[in-house]
C-alpha cells in the first residue's frame, strides 16, 4: 500500500469506532476534498479502514463474550 492513503484509512477507522459522524458524511468529505486524481484509490482506503475497523470491534466483541 501506499502510505498516502495511510491518512483515509485511518479516518475510517476513526468514524468506524468513534461514531462522532456518519459514514456517509465521512465519504462526502472524502470527494469534496481529494483531487478526482485519487478519489478511487482514497475510497477503497476508507473501505480497507471501514473494514478493519469492523474486524477490531467484533474481536473485542468475542473476546469479552
């Protein structure tokens, strides 16, 4: 990967486990401030983020069970 794209992933992650703001407001931020140049590549960070996220929450969630 490139470390880039470090800062989107780490904004998913952030809206993931904060919950301060909506997915679908962080993903407006996105296009509204990254050059169409990398957009795409920027939106599948936040998904790689997003999805890490999601994978850290239900470990916790397992390991707590």
């Amino acid at each position: 990967g490139n470390i880039v794209f470090g800062n989107t992933i780490l904004f998913a992650i952030f809206t993931v486990l904060s919950g301060i703001f909506s997915e679908e407001s962080a993903l407006e931020t996105i296009k509204k401030f990254v050059p169409s140049s990398t957009l795409d590549t920027n939106l599948e960070a936040f998904e790689l983020g997003k999805q890490e996220a999601k994978r850290f929450l239900q470990k916790l969630k397992e390991e707590g069970s």
